[in-house]
C-alpha cells in the first residue's frame, strides 16, 4: 500500500523549490524611469505638507464664516446699520474694533 501523506509532502516540497528568477516584463525599466523622474523633479515639498495645510484650510474658512456671521449678528442686535467699506484695511479695523469692544 502507497503513502498517501508521503507522496503529497514531497509533491509540496517539490512545488515550493520552483523559483521565478526573472522579473515581469517591463519591470525593471519602469522602476528605472521612476527613479529618473524622482531625481529630476527633486522633492515636492506641497504633497509632503498636504495631509497638514487641507484640514488647516478647511478650520481657517470656517473660522472666518463664523466671525462674518456674527459681525453680522451682532450689527442686527445692537441695530447699526452696516456700512461696508470697499477696502480690506477698513473693514479688518472694523472686526478688531468688534471683537474688542465685546470682550
């Protein structure tokens, strides 16, 4: 009687001792350009500060919808009628002359 156990363990360790030596095709030269494209380029210092300024941008955007929806509050609250000025310089002395004048 043949063991059946024996045959299988050799057959997996015959599978296990074929090796693919060679590379798929194209491989090598498109890890080469790769690497030519990386030093030429050099490092790109945005996709590195990406993942930190998004969120940053997304808090800074609403942090000053917020203080435009209450600058606009509190102008209705208080009854001023809001004349907006056409210069940023204005109005920014404008919403620190606000936020001082609430604390």
């Amino acid at each position: 009687m043949k063991d059946l156990w024996n045959d299988l363990a050799r057959r997996v360790r015959e599978a296990n001792r074929v090796e693919q030596t060679d590379v798929p095709f194209g491989f090598t030269e498109a890890v080469m350009r790769k690497l030519q494209t990386a030093r030429r380029e050099g490092p790109n210092v945005l996709e590195e500060w990406v993942a930190v300024l998004r969120p940053a941008l997304g808090l800074a955007f609403g942090t000053a919808l917020v203080c435009i929806l209450l600058q606009y509050r509190v102008a209705q609250e208080s009854g001023v009628t809001t004349t907006t000025a056409n210069d940023a310089v204005t109005q920014t002395e404008q919403l620190i002359q606000l936020a001082l004048a609430n604390d």
